[in-house]
C-alpha cells in the first residue's frame, strides 16, 4: 500500500468514521431549554409554519441547508460503482459546502431501478432542503434528472459535474483567451469528450460567446458531425456539418483544447497542430489528457490548465459550487439560471486579476500570484472568493427575478 493511500484511509477512518457530524446550535442543558426545543415550545413554530410555510425559514435550518445527492453512476473517474461507494465523495463536498461558504450540508446516496425512481425520491424530499446538489451522475440520465427536478422543485437544483465545471472552465477560459490575444467569438475549440462536463462547458462558453460552429467535440467515435445517426440529443446539439473525422483534423489549426474524457489521448504531434498561442484544458483527473511538462516541452507558447492541484491553473469546482449556492440561498432563488451562472464566471474571473494576499500566497505554499499563464483562475483558499461570487450571484437572481427575499 502506497503513504497516500494510507494516509488517505486513515483520514477517512480516524478517530472517527466519515468527514462530517452534526452539532446543535441551541442551548439544550436545563429543563426549560428542552421544553422550547421539543415540547411543548416546539408547538409555536409548527403553528406559524403551518400559517406562512415561508416561515420555514425564519425557524429551522431549512435556508442554510443543501443535499448532495448522488446514485454513485459515475464517480470521479471511478465510473459506477454504485451508491455506497459515492458516499465518501459525498461526504467530502459537505465539507466543503462547510468549509468555504459555512454551509450545512448532508449527503444522501439514492438506490434507484429507473430514473423515474430516481425524480420521485429527491422530488419528494426537497422541501426539506434549501438547495439541491446533484453529484456523480452520468450521462445522458443526468440531463434528465437535473431538468425534471428543476420543474418540480422549489428550489436551487444544481449538477456540479455539469455547471460547477462549467463556470470554472469559462473563467480561466475567458482569462487564458485574453492573454493570449484571442476573441472567444473567433476562436476554434476542440472538446475531447461528450459527456455531461463536456456539453455543459461548450454551452456554457456559447453563452459567453464562443460559435457553435467553431465546435468540434468528439466522443470515443471521433468528430461529432451531422452525417451520424447513432448521437443522442444532446450530443446532436453538437454535430457539426464538417468533413472532420479524428481528433488530428479538428485539432488542425485551432485555437482551443478543452479534455474531459481520459489520460494521455492528446499527443504531442496533435498538439504541434493546433494555431498560434494555444489554450489546453486538459482536465481528465487523476492523469490529464497529456501531461504539462510534454505539453509545454512540445510548444513554448501555451497556457495550459489541469484538474489537479499540483499544477498552475486548477481548474476546481471548489471556486464555484460552495459560493453559488451561498448567493442562491440568502436571496432564496427559485434557481440557478444562467444570469447566475454568468455572473459567477465574471467575479471569478475579474479576482485573478487582482494582486494576491500574503495569506492566500502562503496557503497555495507559492512566492507569488501574478495574471498571466501561470495564473488564469484564483485559488481555492482566496477568502475573495466567498463575498464577491455570492454577492455576484445573489444580485443576478435579484435582477433576473428568481430571488424571492
């Protein structure tokens, strides 16, 4: 057994079991406090409630409360290995909801024999939550699910795997174009992969400009194009009318890689195709679509981005996803729209601009943090991140009309 992976399950398992708990925010040591916490003091609030089931806010945890639901379909890279086996990572993103928006967050692994099955569970249990966030589900069931639910919920109902990549991709995307001099309405982008990830990031970037026919994505078949007839739906959104068929010809000069899919499927002779300045997303996680040091050893002239931490310009769902829900929950939207999601992606984007605390310096264990190549999106532990993307989501919501207070 390797150090990490010893390290890992003995973090996982001691001193005890799991990564979250839950505590009480109430006094409860005298007979009186027990008699307003339960019976009969309780009996107030459930009269209100009952009278304005908004005041479900005012007197439960409902507003500061999210779910991580998940049916452990596709897990990480992992693939499906089925509800219990999710519920680590599960786990894992209620730290986090804690961590960096001081949310409270509780994970439910659903075991399901249909999709239908699937909508009705988390469509019944809703109303206990103020937000819904929907984790490791694959395509294309999770388009169908996160779309249902957003119609039968009354609340935020949000696909991190879908948005959350989405929004950070578009923030270092936008960045990384800018310094290298690029329009996003002009440029050419190749989408290595066509699952969930890779049809939320490219209709995410159309929002922010980018053309549908300066599109190329291919899944394990090659290029999607209009003379195919074994694409679903959502992978027909994408087929482009083009005599391309392998990854070297959409790569022919263009301007953008972005890769969710697997490791080491971008070789270096692709990469040598591509146009000047190129921008490489390669976000397949553990093991990237190619590595940065063969990456920048084949050009001298890209800005390169990864999944992991360990490199320049994570791209990490954890700049997105805690402070999205933050802003959505204090003004009590009825979703995440795309205004939202927008706003996230231009408040993320404008603090990579900014000059970089001491203190962030010292967490990211770096000299410095200047906009660049090696700097297109912040750090995780950059405190910015929490009052400017809430605060940017909160006033979408306001000015888009979802926000309900």
């Amino acid at each position: 057994m390797s150090d990490f992976k010893a390290q890992a399950l003995k973090y996982h398992a001691e001193p005890t079991p799991g990564k979250i708990s839950i505590e009480i925010s109430k006094p409860a040591e005298t007979v009186r406090d027990l008699a307003l916490a339960y019976s009969p003091g309780v009996a107030e609030p459930v009269r209100c409630i009952a009278e304005n089931p908004d005041d479900v806010y005012k007197y439960t945890a409902k507003g500061n409360l999210v779910a991580v639901i998940s049916n452990g379909s596709a897990i990480l890279g992992l693939g499906n290995l089925g509800p219990m086996a999710s519920k680590p990572v599960m786990e894992g993103k209620a730290l986090l909801f804690k961590r960096f928006a001081n949310l409270d967050s509780i994970d439910i692994e659903v075991s399901h024999r249909t999709t239908e099955e699937f909508i009705n569970t988390v469509a019944n249990i809703a109303d206990t939550f103020g937000g819904i966030n929907l984790e490791d589900i694959k395509a294309p069931e999770c388009f169908e699910i996160e779309k249902e639910l957003i119609k039968r919920c009354n609340i935020p109902v949000f696909h991190d795997d879908q948005h959350g990549t989405a929004i950070v991709t578009a923030a270092g995307m936008l960045n990384a174009l800018e310094i290298q001099g690029k329009d996003i309405s002009k440029a050419t982008i190749v989408c290595m992969g066509a699952g969930a990830a890779a049809i939320a990031c490219m209709e995410l970037l159309i929002k922010c400009g980018a053309k549908r026919e300066y599109i190329y994505m291919l899944d394990t078949k090659g290029v999607i194009h209009t003379r195919r007839d074994d694409l679903n739906q959502y992978k027909q959104l994408f087929a482009n009318n083009t005599d391309k068929r392998t990854l070297e010809d959409a790569l022919e000069g263009a301007d953008v890689f972005v890769g969710v899919s697997g490791p080491d499927v971008l070789p270096a002779e692709a990469l040598k195709l591509m146009a000047d300045k190129p921008v490489i997303f390669a976000c397949s996680n553990p093991d990237p679509e190619i590595k940065p040091e063969l990456a920048h050893a084949t050009r001298s002239d890209i800005i390169m981005a990864t999944g992991r931490s360990d490199y320049p310009n994570q791209v990490n769902n954890v700049l997105c996803f805690p402070f999205i829900f933050r802003g959505a929950l204090d003004v009590r939207a009825s979703v995440i729209n795309d205004e939202m999601k927008i706003a996230a992606v231009e408040a993320i984007r404008s603090i990579a601009k900014e000059p970089v605390s001491e203190a962030v310096l010292k967490a990211a264990e770096v000299a410095s943090l200047e906009f660049g190549p090696q700097y297109i999106i912040p750090k995780p532990m950059d405190p910015r991140l929490l009052e400017r993307v809430s605060k940017a989501v909160s006033d979408a919501a306001i000015a888009s009309g979802v926000a309900r207070i």
